[in-house]
C-alpha cells in the first residue's frame, strides 16, 4: 500500500494555541514518515482546498514546524466558510474528494469547532459513497468551549488566562486610585451565546471583596434595577466596582445590551461594544467615574499569557489525531478526558463525530451563582486547572518571537473550481 | 542627631512598576535604619499626608515589601490630587509641614509625574521657610514618559511592550483570518497628549509589511483621505490593515477624533473611544470589516508583561531616591541616564526639581516618519531597549500572586484639617 498523503486545515476563529495543534499533528506525521506522506495544508482553511491551494508543510524546517507550538493565530490562515448539507452543497463535497484523490491524500484532519466537525463528518460519508474513503478525524479547538464529550476545547484555556489575569490587574488598578478618581471599571469580552469567558474572569476573586465583583452572562437576562444595586453595593463596600461583561449579555426582551445604546450621528447603531453601555449606564444611575476596556482580539490571540495546560491539550489533540488515523480509526475526533480536579489530570480519548456535529455545550446552571452575577464553587473548580501553568514563548529584542512559515502551494492538477465563498 | 522618619506617596495614575520603586525606596530604607526611621506612606497619595492618614510599613514583613517589586497598581493608594502654588494653596502646604514635625518626619519622597516634582519642589521651599527643613526627593513615574532629563520614565517601557506584544498578537490572528473575514483591526492606546505610547507600537513592525501598518499619533493632524488611502494600500498589499490609535489624536481642527462621531440616543456624547469611530470610517468608506479594541487600565496595569529593564529601572529610581537623601541632596530627582543605545547601558544621575517641574517633554518631531504614521529608524532606537526582558512575577493557582498589603494607620496627633478634594 502506497503512503497516502495528509490535509490539514485550520477553521474559524483562530486562537492562541490552534498552531500547537498544527505542530503536534505534523511533528508526529513526521515521525510515521514510514507510514504516511506528506502534509499539505490548506491555504485560508477549507477553502483552500476547494481552489487546490495547498500548503506543502514539508518544505517548513523542523524547527519552524516546532515554533508552531508557541506561535498564534492561524499559520496557515483561517476562513469562516461552512460547508451546508451534502445535498446543498454536493458540488462543494466532491471537489474536495478530487482534490484529495489528485494529491494521493487519504487524510482529512479538520481543526475547529462545532460546525467544522460536522463537516469532517460529512467528507467521511461522502468519501466512502464516491468509492475513495478519507480517513477523516476532527481536531478539537475554539475559544467558545461549546464541543461536547471533551472536559474542554483547546484555546479556551488561554483565553480564560487570560481575562482572569487582565480583570486581576485592571481592578489592582482601579482600587488604588478609586478613592479619588475611577471607581467603575468594565472589561468585555467575547462570548455571543455562552459565558464561559465572562465566567473565567471569576476565577481572580479568590475571596470575598476580591474583584471582578461582578460577571454578566449572556445566560442570565439583564435586570437593570438588580445589578445597579450590586454595583453600588460594591463601591460602598469595597471602594469600587469591577465587572467583567459578555459581549453577548441581552436584556429580558432579548436584545443585546450593546445594541440598545441608540445611533451615532450618521444614523449607525452604537459603534462601541457592549462595555460602554454598562459603563455609561452606572454614570447616568449612580454617578461614579469609570473606565472601560475591551479586548476584542487580543484576549484570543494572547500566546504570551498562554495556559500551560492547553497548550500542553492542543499540541495533545492534534498528536493524537494523527496517531487515531493511523490506527484506522475513522470520522472521530480526539477529546481530553478529565480524571481528577485537584491534581488535574488528564488523559486521551476519542468521540465519534456523529456525537460532536452540532451538539453545542453550554455552561451548566449550577455553575452560575444564584443572583446570577458570579460563578459557584463547582464553576471554580471546573475552570480553575484550565488557566495553570505558564508556558512563554521565546523572546527576542523584548517581543515574542512567532513565526511566519514559507507556505509554498503545491503545483494544481485540476481545473479552477468556482463557488460561491 | 535623631534618625527621621520617612513621608512616600504615590501620585496620579499607577503603573505596572511604581510599586517596583517604593519597593526599592523602602528596602533601602530598611538597610539604612541605622540612618533613618519608619517610611510611612500616605494612604491614597499626598491627600493621606492632608488628612494625617499615614500608612505605617514598618508593619509590613519583608516579604511583602518584596513582594511590591512585581505587583502592579499603587500599593497605598494614589490620587489625582494636585496642590496647586504655594499662594493658592498655602494653607496644604502648611498642613503637610505640620504633619510631617508631628510625626518626627525629615524626608519626603514624592513618586509622580510632572506635577507631584513640582509639588515635592514646592514642599522644600515652604519646609525651609516654615523653619521645619525636609529632604525632598521626587522619584519619576509616568506612562507618558513626558518627564525632562530622564532617558525614560519608569512605568513606560511596560506599556510600549505591552503594547507592542499586543498588537503583534492580534495582527497575527487577523492577518490569519483576513482572507475572508476581518481585515481591519485597530487597537486603542493611552496618550492624551504624547505619542509615546502609540509609537511603541511601532516597534512590533520589523519589515517591509509587518503590522501594525498605521501608527496615529495626537502630534499629527488627523487626514481622513490620506489615512484612508493609507488603509486600502495595505490591504491590498499586505491582506490587511493593523492600526494602533492614540486616544489623543485629532483633526485639522484640534478636536477630538474621538468625540467626532456624535450623539446616543440619550443625547451623551460618542461613549466609544476612537477606535471604533476610526473602524467605522474605514467600513463607511472603504467597506472592510473590522475588529477593535480599547486596552484602556489593561495596558498599564500589565505587570505579566512587564519590561525587565523598566522593573529595574523602577527599583533602581526608589533606591537612589533613598540614597540621594542619606546624601543630604534636596530638591532633586534620580534620573536613567543612557550610556549606550546597543548594547543599552544606564546609569544613575540626578535632576534638580526646578528643571523638571512642569517642563514636558514631547516626542522628538524625527521621531516620526514623514508620512506622520510610522516611527522612524531613531524612535525604534530609542524605544529598543525600553521594552527589552521580561520579568515575570510568580504564580499560584495560574494567576500572578500580588501583594495586598496590611495598610496600617499610624494614630493621629493632630486635628481634623478640612480641605477641598
């Protein structure tokens, strides 16, 4: 049997760790080079297969694939585009099938979240009907934390570092100068459906008037009245008030908060995020000085304050996925199986993909304290292995040193392929 | 001659490192107490000398005091309060002088910016005409960097490097996904005035292409059509387009960019800052999706990412504060003189407070490139070194351990003096 080659692609938002996932699955195709060829990756993700623009990674050094393990973001780019049902999209799915079988390619690995696992279901399924099987084996990453079966998603953790560090530091701050300036201090940030984000920022307050005094969640409706009052009650308990707020935070009728702060003078909705509107809201209300912060970006893409658990999980699941494909399994996708809290530990298992595609993990109830403005022990205890350890990468000149990858396409073979991106 | 106690306080915004130089003030002052009594500190800055509220650190293990040196904020509180002349504000100034001879204190030491080394020069002026002689030593702090004769000043070379760590982070993530979603990213930096901070920024760019691609600076008139074309050249070239803002700049007109963009439904000014106008702009006229983000109290509370060089610097500011003063110098400030750009070199000098007080000291104009949105070749030189090492604090439990400190009051001796805050 001749070695088949390998496609990996990177899908959606990326993170702070996504790379280190890149870098387990090929340092271990690497070390199967008896076993299987080359690893083409795509070029801007799944799309880049659809146009045969593949990365041939075997022209990248040991050493640059290594750096992939401290290196952000996307080293081979990223694209939103989900692909729909085999049936709308059939022409879509068979491409990707000629593509691989004019590459010799029999594995499919596919890194990102929810959708991007239903995908890699599908190419299984549709492989298998055109009489050329992919091996195809999902790679578990996004920031959301919303995959089911696994104790978490890669590039969470980091992300959770890092609010819980930044709303630490930020609120050090705010107490200092709160007797006579800023007393308000609002940190957004990302999570539209689910606020595991919002959530890690709670692990910081270790005990009672330790900041953020306040999380909003997108799961709790937002009541005005009550959270005014939690504000206040802060500042007059503890000189000030830090809160930590969803970017997906709605009032009872549904509305995001951050869509509720009117139009500027061009007649566009509210150009600032959601923290501006909770900021403003307490001046208008309570009167105190405030000031606001929104991540945005730099809380998914923060490598330097990176967990060292999930790093250690991502550059995991894509080793391990490689090592599945090369025991035969199929349509799976490995997962991190939690075996204690406190030591954490950890080890590797598998889902099927059929149990993955499109089942969204929410954050428990029990996990959201009962006036629905903090998080619970249980919460704490989940989320609180998922931010330990530290893991910098090397600087240089007083920066981080990331690497940029040569990402040389393979020559085509096939005809231009046109659809609708 | 009895050994007198010691007066610190820290003054208008903290930093990531002002804690660094009280640290090495106090540890000094510990070493010397052959020479010297207790420091006190004023709770909340010099409106804790005002109300008598004096922090007794002599309470405070070693280990904490230590501890100071790598936790961000002001451990003792600091104000925005800024006594004003000696003839408007005679009645402080007296006060300060009264509390300092009831508490046996013959030492002043005043870690701020431009206007507290006024202020510490004033309070050894009136000190000798009140016949009550008191040592002031000013100790330089300011994320603005826009103190006189000192290469720099503590607290900025964390900022630059936070700065610069984060828009290179980001970038990357955007550059990543810009194929088909954000292409615009745009990262709001502190700078009313200067733009130090923003140039920092600048730094994350090493070649041809490298992010951020725009630098605004408060220096430069803002020129929407220039800017404009500026954005979709790299766009075009690059993929994207990585644009750090400072909050300062403005347009031909002298107003602020940030207050450009109108009204809410409630009648408030814009409550975003400028990024997200700057994002708007770009969509309205060039039609790219964008990202943005407001690193706000973030960016100089980041102790994480701290500077090696600015935490010794800070440490080193503290120390010789303490040193000049056993020196019998008064009325001066230690300064970082640079003895070298490459390899950088430092060493210790001093300033008298009449040359420093409110004298501020712009960014040279060939600091910035001709098109006035980059840093030129002399800027990068300077700054190199600023944000060059890392010190990271410890950990426990994957978040930074910082010092609370026990903050105990000295009992008073004297009356209730009313002021107005």
């Amino acid at each position: 049997m001749s070695k088949k080659n390998i496609f990996y692609a990177q899908s959606g938002g990326v993170t702070a760790v996504i790379n280190a996932s890149a870098c387990g699955l090929i340092e271990t195709a690497r070390k199967n080079s008896d076993k299987v060829g080359k690893v083409y990756a795509g070029l801007n993700g799944i799309i880049g297969a659809l146009h045969e623009d593949l990365i041939d990674t075997s022209l990248e050094s040991d050493e640059d694939i290594h750096a992939l393990r401290h290196t952000p973001s996307g080293a081979f780019g990223s694209c939103r585009y989900k692909l729909k049902s085999i049936e709308e999209s059939k022409a879509q799915y068979e491409r990707l099938i000629e593509v691989f079988k004019a590459h010799d390619i029999g594995y499919f690995f596919y890194n990102g979240g929810g959708d991007s696992q239903d995908t890699a279901h599908k190419v299984s399924q549709i492989g298998e009907k055109m009489g050329y099987p992919v091996t195809c084996v999902g790679i578990p990453k996004t920031v959301d934390n919303d995959l089911p079966i696994t104790d978490n998603c890669p590039g969470f953790g980091s992300v959770a570092k890092y609010v819980a560090v930044s709303i630490r530091e930020a609120s050090f701050d705010v107490a200092s100068m709160a007797k006579t300036s800023t007393k308000i201090f609002v940190m957004e940030v990302m999570g539209r459906h689910a606020g595991w984000i919002a959530a890690a920022g709670g692990i910081a307050a270790e005990k009672e008037g330790d900041a953020p005094h306040i999380i909003l969640f997108p799961e709790v409706a937002f009541d005005q009245e009550k959270f005014l009052a939690k504000v206040d009650n802060a500042v007059k308990n503890y000189g000030y008030c830090s809160i930590v707020v969803s970017e997906g935070v709605r009032n009872a009728e549904g509305k995001f908060l951050a869509e509720a702060g009117g139009t500027d003078a061009f007649g566009h909705a509210q150009l600032g995020g959601v923290a501006p509107v909770v900021a403003q809201m307490i001046k208008d209300n309570l009167g105190y000085k405030y000031h606001w912060a929104v991540a945005d970006y730099l809380q998914r893409a923060a490598r330097h304050i990176a967990s060292k658990n999930d790093v250690e999980q991502a550059y995991a699941m894509g080793e391990a996925a490689m090592n599945l494909a090369l025991e035969g399994k199929n349509a799976v996708m490995p997962t991190v199986v939690r075996t204690s809290d406190n030591p954490y530990t950890w080890e590797i298992g598998s889902a099927n993909l059929a149990d993955v595609a499109n089942v969204e993990k929410m954050m428990p109830e029990d996990f959201i304290s009962e006036d629905g403005f903090g998080i619970t022990e249980k919460c704490r205890t989940y989320l609180q292995p998922l931010i330990s350890g530290e893991d910098y990468p090397p600087y240089e000149n007083g920066l981080p040193k990331y690497v940029v990858l040569k990402n040389q396409l393979v020559e085509k073979k096939l005809p231009t392929f046109d659809f609708d991106e």
